[in-house]
C-alpha cells in the first residue's frame, strides 16, 4: 500500500524541480574551474575526490577524476574558493582559486605518494564534515579496503575492517552490533542503524547487502538519536554508493573458485552529458556447499544470488541537482543448515527478495544547502523445509512453512545553513512508516496462524544540531536534539483469531554535545554524550493474547505506557594525524535503562479469573571499553593498519536481579594487516582474531552459557595488473583453515581460494 505511493513522490520532487529551474533559469552560467589530476610521474590518478569550499569552510561542489584523471565545476559564483583534491595514499593538494561571471581557471592538481588524505564523513552530521572536525568517534572503510577484502557480503567487510561485532549464520543470515550492543538479525527495531547514502535502508538481514556499488562505508559510534532517530543505540553504518561523474569508465569480472563457486559482475558510471550521469552494477554468484576447517563437508550451505542497482543523475539549473536510484537483491535456492549437531535433520531452504529505491533533490540557495528525499524497500522471505524429524512431514517435504513481507517508506527533508563565519546548522525532518506481515502454514499448504500479528510503525522526527568553530577553527562544539512521535500499532491478522488488535503514540526527546580540540599541529581530542533509544516491538505494546495453560486460561496483553529502552553513552579520546599515520585511542562508557522484561504478571487471582501478563520496564546494562585504530605508510608501496576493541566490561541484569555478560560480545577483537604495492603488484594480508564470547548452548538441558572458542582467521588478496585495463585477482579466505564460528554449531567455511579475471575500461 505504502510502497505504490513513491511515484506520487517523484513526481513531486519533478515538480520541485521545475520550479527551481524556472526560478533560477535566468541566472549568470558563472565561472568555470576545471583541471587535471596527476601524480609525480605525470601519470593520471582517476577516482580522486575533488571539492570547492567558500571562505567559511563549507564545500558547495563535490566531484571526481574520470578516467583521464580531469574534473571540471561550472557555474561557479563570482568569489575566492578553496580547492582541495584527496586520495588514499597521496598528501592531499589545496589552491586558492578566484573566480568572475567569465573566468575559465585550469588546475593542475599534482599529488604526492606516500601519504593519507584528510577524510571527509557524512555520518555524524548528515552533512560533509572533515574528520578532524567530528567530535565523534568514525571509521571509514574505503574503495580499497572494499577491494582488497576477502568478503562476500557487507557482514564480511564490517568484520574484518571496522570495530564491530556481528552475529553470522550459513546461509545468508547475519547482524550487527557496535559497542557492546548484542548483534541482531531480524526486527525493525535494532540498537545499530544500517543507512543506505544516508537514509533508512529497510534492511533487516545485512547478509543480503552485497558490494558491487559501493564506493565506501562509515561506522559511527555511540549513540546518535540526536540525529538519526530510533536504532541508532550502539550506532550507525552508513554505506555510501557510488555517483561517478567525468567520462565513462568501470569494469567487468568474471571467476570461480573453491566449492565449485562461479561469479561474474559489472558496474559502469561517468557522464552522458554535460548534465546527466549515472552509475550501474549487475552481480551473480553461485556457490556449492561449504568445507569447514575440521576438513568435513557442510550439506546444505550452497546458494545463489544475483542483485543490482543504478543511478541516474540530472543537473539542473542554479546548481540544482535530481537523483534517483534503484536496488535490487535476490537470492534463491539458499540452504540454510540445522545446528550441527542435528546433522541434517532439520534443513530449510528460502528465496529472499529486496527492492529499494530513493530520489533525491538537493541545491544551494545563500548559504543554505537543501535537499529532499523520498525512498521506500521492500524485503520478503520465503521458507521452506526441506528434511523434517516429524513422520508426519515426510510426504509433503520439501513444503513452503513460513513467509514475511517488510515495507518502508519515508521522506527526509534538510537545511544545512551556514548562518554565520564559525556556525552552522543541520535543520531537518524525517518521516518513515513501517509494516510488518508474516504468514505460516501446515505441511499441508493450509495456511495457519502466524506466531507474531502484522503490524505497522509510524515514525515523525524532527532534529538540529548546531556546529561552532573557536579560536579559528582549532576548538568544534557541536549540540543538537531530536524530538520523534512514534505511533505503532498491531493489525487484524488472518487466521490469529485469540489476538485483539490496538495502537499506542508516544514522544521521544534526544540530546547530544561533543567537542574537539587542536592541542597541537596533529593532535587533537575529542568528547562526545548522546543518548539513544529503540521503541519495543509491536507486540509489546500493543493488543492481547487468550490462550489456554493448563486448563486455565491466560491472556497476555501489551502495555501502552510501556517506555522506550534507552542508552546514555559518551566517549573521549585523542587522534593523531600526519602524512604518514594516523593514530586514535578513544574510551566509551554506556549505561542502558528501562530494558524490558517479558511475562510479567499483573494479575493472578483465584480461578476461573485469568492470569494476565504483560511486558514492563526494569532491566539495565553497563559497557565500557576501548578502542585503538592505527595506520602508518612506510614509504610509497608499503601500509601497515589495524584496530582493537578491548571490554573493560560488558553486563546486563536478568529479570532475577544477578547480572551477565552479554552474549555474543567477545572482550577482546583486533584486526591487522599490511598493503604492499609493487611493480604491477597489489597485495593486502589481514588477520582478525576474537576472544572472550559467551552464547547459550541450545544443545544442552537447561541451555546454559558456554564459553566460545577463541580464534584467528588470516585473509590474502593479490591483483597483478596484466596491462593497462587488464588484471587478475586471487583471494584467499581463511588461510590456515582455522575451524571457527561466528555462531555456536553454525562453523564458517574453512580454507578457500577465487581467482577473477578483471577487465577496466
């Protein structure tokens, strides 16, 4: 229902268009900045990030290098501007331009090898920040980081590169979690928020979140409701697609490799015109089962996937921009295994669909940065089984048992306003709705009650976050808030005739404050507090349920002035940063209030009266930790780079007043590696060890928590450029066929090998 809206909001954004282009048609075309980037051999550097800033600080115009390494800016007021052109591994390069209604102004941007470009992160304000800028603590995870990685998926990305913990299944099943949050792998409602190029990605299993598109992906960390809204507790991935403009280039792949897996990929962008660009990215993979670590055979671990996306650009008048995008995912055939204990005893097979899409209509007008998106997903799920220790199923094995259909849609709207020489404001409102459907159904076919009702979350926020600079630059303080009305309600559900549908609305508020401080010419510290909250589940909420327990019966029924769970978090910490390293050691506490507790009774009296049960709040959590990133170059072709979250400690109180630690959060996580560039050689060997996990035993009586193994998992990745568009690539997961599980009794692949042939143009 929800989704058939979005064309109404295209048009609408068209619509804004049209008056924008009519308001500004009459406009002076202003000046043109145009250039070329290059390193010290006079060899082209494509892909380099090319900005213009006013005298204030703020980038008004972003691009990048094409293929011959040019960019260009058109329609550049009359003014001074500082031009700034970044790319990992080169110093970063700066010019003074000035500019007039005719002025043409060539660059010649020539960078050095052997260092590190400032970054520039979109997450912590919503809006382009420089890094050393941000009181908050944010990993990057670049287009060579996404290259060079071992990785299926995003879950094998975020893993292996960022100080994050994930929950990972066989079978396209996988989370999430940051700074001691638990990972989660289904819900609406998690503690970390995934985005898609800043907004809601409606992904509720990250293991379907595939790479061929993406230019890079920020981890922030710590809680940031302030900004984004509920989920963002532990704190928010933002994976940033690509928008290549210049002339036309990309590549196509194709390879195979252990477990009889076969891939071919594609993706292309650039300029059509001097207005229009686009990008677009096709992938397919296909995989046998997997052999472990131990040396056996996993059954049922194959599948298949395809997925893709584009983008399409339009320039408009007055420096006014059209963007819309599309996102698609499907994979079929997926095993998903039992515990291995159950040998195959309990197999399932499912087909997972994902369809997304967002426009986006961004602009300048003063010093006011505009822009208004709308976007909605789609994601659905299909589960069969396929072997079964009930007799009675075996006739109709493999049989279709359970289904679920997940809609999103919303709008954002945004005014960055830099309102005096030292402040800025990030005003802005968002809108989401949610639905939730799921079905089940006998062996038969015959469709039966589903476990949870449909339902739906309504979603209206508004935030700002002001930014001050001091003592020219050297001091940043930023203070924001968020106010959110979250309306959820259950719905009549086909089938579930003992559950009585009902809504409930409440008001959330957030604030937030952090500071950073130049103590020195590389150094600076940085303080940040916020709060985070995710709302509960529908079910705890809303409606209620009759059943029968022994003979008497027992209603379990929602709380409407059930609270949200919140989070009060803070970190601090001190980075260094040169042309040759970079360094952050960053210390977090957070306490977590009014959790939920389940099955509480209020109401017991004699029989035949009901018991009534409900959920309340009451429960607390306590993390605190540390995290150490580090990065040096040593020389031109050769980095070495790693990070390590270490937990001071990581509890949670049960409902019986004792405390543990919470699961699936080692204590100890610390990745390394090294890049080596030479001759025609491209190489990456990283390693990522994990210690300190504890999970319930399904397996034993009374599923008591056990002790994880610990483990080290080593990855190799090589390019060797054939020729100038010509390369091939080999990968190596799991090097030394470490037997290991991110899962207790799901164990992951062991030792694997790939090679691609690439071909660029």
């Amino acid at each position: 229902m929800y989704t058939r809206s979005f064309p109404s909001l295209l048009l609408f954004l068209f619509a804004l268009v049209l008056a924008s282009s009519a308001a500004t048609h009459a406009q002076s075309p202003g000046a043109l900045i145009a250039g070329v980037v290059i390193d010290e051999a006079g060899s082209v550097i494509p892909g380099a990030r090319v900005t213009i800033a006013d005298d204030t600080g703020v980038v008004v115009q972003t691009t990048s290098s094409d293929g011959a390494g040019a960019f260009s800016f058109s329609g550049v007021p009359t003014g001074t501007w500082s031009l700034s052109v970044a790319m990992e591994l080169f110093s970063p390069f700066s010019q003074i331009v000035t500019t007039d209604p005719q002025s043409n102004v060539p660059v010649r941007a020539v960078l050095k090898a052997g260092g590190f470009a400032e970054s520039v992160v979109v997450t912590a304000r919503r809006v382009e920040t420089r890094l050393t800028e941000t009181p908050q603590k944010v990993e990057v995870i670049d287009a060579t980081d996404i290259e060079r990685s071992v990785a299926a998926d995003i879950t094998d990305v975020l893993k292996k590169n960022a100080g994050v913990d994930v929950l990972q299944y066989t079978g396209a099943l996988s989370g999430v979690g940051i700074r001691g949050f638990r990972p989660q792998i289904s819900g609406i409602n998690k503690r970390s928020l995934l985005l898609v190029d800043g907004r809601p990605s409606g992904v509720t299993n990250i293991a379907t979140v595939l790479l061929d598109n993406v230019e890079r992906i920020e981890v922030l960390k710590g809680a940031a409701s302030a900004v984004y809204g509920s989920s963002a507790m532990g704190g928010v991935i933002n994976v940033i697609t690509r928008q290549s403009r210049g002339k036309i280039g990309g590549n196509l792949r194709i390879g195979g490799g252990s477990f009889g897996t076969s891939e071919v990929a594609g993706r292309a962008g650039g300029s059509i015109s001097s207005a229009v660009d686009f990008d677009a990215a096709v992938g397919f993979l296909d995989q046998g089962d997997i052999r472990m670590g131990n040396g056996e055979t996993r059954p049922a671990t194959g599948y298949t996937t395809y997925d893709g996306g584009g983008r399409l650009g339009v320039k408009l008048n007055g420096g006014w921009r059209l963007d819309g995008r599309i996102d698609l995912y499907r994979g079929r055939d997926i095993n998903t295994p039992p515990d291995i204990q159950a040998g195959t005893i309990g197999q399932g097979r499912k087909n997972l669909e994902r369809t997304g899409g967002d426009a986006r209509l961004t602009g300048r007008v003063a010093t006011h940065d505009l822009s208004l998106t709308a976007y909605t997903t789609a994601e659905s799920n299909h589960t069969s089984n396929v072997t079964s220790s009930n007799p009675l199923d075996l006739p109709y094995l493999p049989f279709l048992s359970f289904e679920s259909q997940f809609d999103w849609a919303g709008m954002q709207a945004k005014d960055a306003w830099t309102w005096s020489r030292w402040n800025s404001i990030v005003l802005g409102v968002d809108y989401e709705h949610v639905t939730s459907v799921s079905r089940s159904y006998l062996r038969t076919g015959e469709p039966t009650a589903p476990f949870s009702a449909d339902s739906n979350k309504r979603t209206a926020g508004v935030y700002a976050e002001n930014t001050m600079k001091f003592g020219d630059g050297r001091t940043v303080v930023t203070a924001g808030a968020r106010v959110d009305r979250i309306t959820t309600e259950t719905v009549v559900t086909p089938l579930k005739i003992n559950f009585t549908p009902s809504e409930t609305t409440f008001r959330v508020f957030n604030p937030s404050v952090g500071i950073t401080h130049a103590l020195a010419s590389h150094l600076r510290a940085h303080f940040a507090i916020g709060r985070g909250f995710i709302p509960a589940e529908a079910s705890f909420l809303t409606g209620f349920t009759t059943t029968i327990v022994g003979g008497r019966v027992q209603i379990s029924q929602g709380n409407p002035n059930l609270k949200p769970e919140r989070s009060t978090s803070f970190d601090i910490g001190a980075a260094w940063t040169d042309t040759s390293t970079r360094l952050d050691v960053t210390a977090f506490r957070t306490v977590v209030n009014d959790r939920f507790i389940t099955n509480v009774v209020v109401s017991n009296p004699a029989p035949p009266d009901p018991i009534v049960l409900s959920v309340t709040n009451g429960l607390d959590a306590h993390i605190s930790g540390l995290d150490i990133e580090a990065e040096r170059r040593l020389g031109a072709r050769v980095g070495v780079f790693g990070n390590a979250t270490h937990y001071f400690g990581r509890k949670e109180r049960l409902p019986s007043g004792e405390e543990q630690d919470i699961l699936n959060v080692p204590v100890n996580t610390i990745r390394a590696g090294v890049d080596v560039d030479v001759w025609r050689l491209g190489t990456r060997v990283s390693g990522r060890y994990v210690q300190g996990r504890k999970d319930n035993n399904f397996n034993a009586p009374g599923f008591p928590i056990v002790n994880y193994d610990n483990f080290t998992v080593v990855d190799a990745s090589v390019t060797y450029n054939l020729a100038r568009r010509h390369a091939i690539v080999a990968t190596i997961n799991n090097m030394f066929d470490a037997f290991y599980y991110e899962k207790l009794g799901y164990p992951l692949q062991g030792a694997s090998f790939r090679l691609s042939y690439r071909l660029g143009f």
